[in-house]
C-alpha cells in the first residue's frame, strides 16, 4: 500500500546487480551502503575472569512449599 494514497503497489522490476542499485539510490537520494552491524557484546559472566561469584546451581530454583501436597485429601 502506498504511504501517501493508499492505493496498492506492484513490484514492476527486482534489480540485483549492485551498480544500477547503487545509481538509483543515489539518484533518490538514498544511501547506497548498508546500515552498520551493531557491536559485539562482550563475555558472558561465566566466561568474564572478573567475575567470581558463580551461581549455586545445586540450589533449587524455587523454595520448598511450607505445606505438604495431600492427593487424597483433594478428593
């Protein structure tokens, strides 16, 4: 759909050499080169030798229920 319209569109042409690209985007004053790659993260924690604390991975993700789960007395 066209932005300014509403009428809709058509692909009249795919073009994928990169010169012709290149001309006509220039053309319309749009950049011809890509947009930059977003910076690498860095280490994780794990792998970081500044850090030290590691997680307790024995220790259980939730704590015990302070009550004890009766099947039978469900019914």
């Amino acid at each position: 759909m066209c932005p300014r319209c509403g009428a809709g569109r058509r692909i009249r042409a795919f073009i994928a050499e990169t010169a012709p690209a290149r001309r006509i985007l220039s053309h319309i004053g749009e950049s011809a080169e890509p947009p930059r790659i977003a910076p690498a993260r860095g280490l994780p924690a794990s792998d970081d030798p500044t850090v030290d604390a590691l997680p307790n991975w024995e220790a259980p993700a939730q704590p015990s229920p302070e009550y004890v789960f009766d099947p039978e007395a469900q019914r």
